[in-house]
C-alpha cells in the first residue's frame, strides 16, 4: 500500500499541475564558460536543448513516414511525440502519460514493421521525456517512469504482440542508464547543497557559541571583580560609624543608606550575573591576573618556545582592575595565537601608559622552521575584541609586510580625582 501511494503521489496526483521550467540562475556551467554580457541568456540553455529535442523528433517521424511511404499519418508520427517532449516544459507528468499512452497510436499509424512496442519517433521522444521529467522531479519519480513504462512493455509484448521485432530491450536498457545518471546527479546535487547548508549553519553556530563563550567568561570575571569591590563598601560603610566618637545621626543614617545600597546592588549583581557561571564553576582562589603579572607569562610563553620581549613605555600607574585584567587576557591571547600560528617566531609586547588610557601593541615575526602553523578560527580575535568593545576601545589585528601579524589596542581609562581636589570638594 506504501509503495502504491508513492505511484499515486508522484504519477497520478495532479497530472495536469502547471510547473514551468524555469531559467537557471547565473547560466549554470554553460553560463559560466560564456562571456559575461550573455551569461544572463544561458539560463535558457535547458529550454533550448528541448526545443532541439523536439525538433529531431518530427525530423525522424518524417523521414521514417517518408520511407514507409506513409507521408499522410506525418502529422502523428512525428509531431504527436514532439509534443510530449515540449510539454516537459510546463506539465511534466502530463508528458509522460502522454508519451506513454500515444506510443501504440504513432506505432500502429505509422505501420513499422522494424519496432514494437515503439516506432523511431516514439522510441527518441519516450527517452527523452523520461529523462527530462527525472530530472524537473525527483529519484523516486524516475524509479516510477521505468517501472510504468516496464509493465506497458510486457502488456504489448503479451496481448498485443506483433510478427515484428521487439525494441522493449532497448527502451528498458537505454531508459534505465539515463534514469541512473540523472538519480545520481540527483543525489549528488542534493548531497552537496545539504552539506553547503550544513556548513553555513556550523559556521554560524560556531561564531555564536564562540562570541557566547568569551561574553561568559568576561561577565564571570566582572562579577568577581565588581561583586569584590561592593562587598568592600558594604564593610566600610557599615564600620565607619565606629571609627568616628559620638557620629551626629545624620551620619549614621547616611552610612547605613550606603551599606544597604552597596547589600542590595551585591544581591542584583550575583542574581543577573550569577546566571551566566557553569554548575560546576567555582570562583578562583588566586587574585585575577594584572599586567604585574606579565613577567610570568612572559616566562611560561619562552618555555613553550616563543622568544617574547616587554617593553613598557609611559609612567606605570595603577589602573581598575577591568582594565587590568582586560590587557593581560588580549596580550595573553595574542602571545597563544602566535605560539600557535607561527612556530619559531619571534614575539615582542608593548604596554604604553598614556594620558587618557593604555596601549597594547603585540607583534611576532613570521614562523620560521619546517613546523607547519596550526589552523585558526578566529576565536581568540573575537574574544580580544569583545574585551575591547566592553571597555569602550579600539583595536586592530592584521598581518605585518614582511609575513609576521600584529595586534594593536588602545583601552580608555579616565583620569583619576586628584585627593586634594576631592577633600575640597566634599
């Protein structure tokens, strides 16, 4: 019963539908071998290779109907299957049937003697309607066609054989071997446009699960950093009243407003941010790196083989801790990138502390030695750039002229109130 259902799905069910075929886009191969003012007009190419078909058609119904002596059945022997060819183009499955169903019409009108069940005409246009149809339909619509053209074979063959040769061998084989090569371009032509899909949803996914990771991992950092420091606040606010003989109310209050401001943004903060961290996560114990610490990556980069100098420039100033813990992940990832992507190579780190924020400036040689680069996806580029968005900069990563890359970044930091300046104002 399935199997009958496919017949009736793909033969039966709306015979008549109107499908135009339509031009392929871009030309298709025979487009792209064209010059480009007439590539749009190779879309065509299809139609015309019907047309063409159809045309043979007639020619041989004539020639065999001249031959025969049989000139006055021309018009159905060779314009009836000419027929069927050119309505591939707009009504497939009614082409089929009508191939089909007119071939013991044009056969027995045309009186061959050398073929049956098919003459020449309906022979050429049976194959040919055939394998246009597969190719407008799909694998299963083709292994249907043979079957139904098989089971008319074997009825003419049985109940309305003739004296004359049999040509059923010929249509089964040569219909088969052009069923097959159209259902495995089919397939082909499917299997590769899947895969296109599934490499563009990869791709995408990818980017997406990257750019997520690296926003986890920086919201994990901030709600150490921030969650540290109002927690700070929140103690001093709440010990300043003790430090102070005999605290006028007022101060008291306004203390306790603090510590209860600083308790409520700590409980906020944990809430929406306590969600991004893993089951599993669990706040490091040791301090988050600063850019004190580059000395030690610097040295833990040299035993894995890169060759890295520092070179600070400005006057070394305290930074927030954000920031500070920003350029030491950029500069640690772009140390990892160049370990990674140019073996051998040489790597020398600026840090330059400059009114209004600092600079970063990582370059490294191009690989050098017969160790192949590790292929890159992008990922540590876009965590270094998420880094600077946050924190409102600027960055650049692209490759030197002599073959090495380089990464430049540029973080703001507002100036620091002067004590003095504070004291007045308060």
């Amino acid at each position: 019963m399935d199997a009958f259902t496919g017949l009736r799905t793909d033969l039966l069910d709306d015979v008549l539908a109107y499908r135009p075929l339509p031009p392929r886009a871009g030309g298709g191969l025979v487009g792209r071998l064209l010059p480009r003012r007439i590539r749009d007009r190779a879309g065509w190419f299809p139609h015309a290779v019907i047309v063409g078909a159809a045309l043979f058609v007639v020619m041989v119904g004539y020639l065999v109907a001249d031959s025969n002596g049989n000139q006055a059945y021309f018009a159905i022997s060779g314009f009836v299957p000419a027929v069927a060819v050119l309505l591939t183009l707009v009504r497939p499955v009614a082409a089929f049937w009508l191939s089909l169903l007119s071939t013991p019409v044009v056969t027995v009108v045309g009186s061959y003697g050398d073929g049956w069940p098919w003459g020449p005409s309906s022979f050429i246009a049976h194959l040919v309607v055939m394998t246009v149809v597969a190719a407008r339909t799909r694998p299963r619509t083709a292994g249907w066609m043979w079957a139904v053209t098989a089971g008319y074979a074997l009825f003419a063959e049985i109940f309305l054989g003739t004296n004359a040769g049999t040509d059923t061998p010929q249509m089964l084989f040569f219909s088969a071997l052009a069923l097959l090569v159209v259902t495995v371009l089919h397939v082909r032509r499917e299997a590769r446009e899947e895969v296109a899909v599934q490499q563009s949803v990869t791709a995408v996914e990818r980017d997406k699960r990257t750019l997520l990771e690296e926003r986890t991992t920086i919201a994990r950092e901030l709600h150490d950093v921030v969650a540290h420091h109002m927690s700070v606040v929140a103690i001093q606010a709440e010990a300043a009243p003790y430090r102070v003989e005999n605290p006028p109310p007022e101060l008291e209050k306004a203390f306790a407003t603090i510590r209860e401001n600083a308790v409520a943004a700590l409980t906020e903060l944990r809430r929406i941010l306590g969600v991004v961290r893993a089951e599993d996560y669990e706040a490091p114990d040791a301090p988050q790196p600063v850019l004190g610490d580059l000395d030690n990556l610097l040295r833990n980069v040299r035993e894995a083989g890169l060759e890295a100098d520092k070179t600070i420039t400005g006057a070394v100033r305290p930074l927030p801790q954000g920031v500070e813990l920003s350029a030491y992940r950029i500069i640690q990832e772009a140390l990892s990138n160049a370990l990674r992507h140019a073996p051998g190579a040489s790597a020398k780190v600026e840090v330059s502390y400059v009114l209004g924020g600092i600079g970063l400036r990582i370059v490294n040689t191009p690989p050098q030695g017969l160790v192949k680069p590790s292929p890159g996806a992008g990922h540590g580029i876009t965590g270094m750039r998420e880094r600077v968005t946050m924190l409102s900069g600027e960055m650049t990563a692209e490759p030197t002229e002599d073959g090495g890359y380089e990464v430049t970044a540029f973080i703001p930091v507002a100036s620091p109130v002067p004590a003095q300046a504070t004291e007045e104002q308060s």
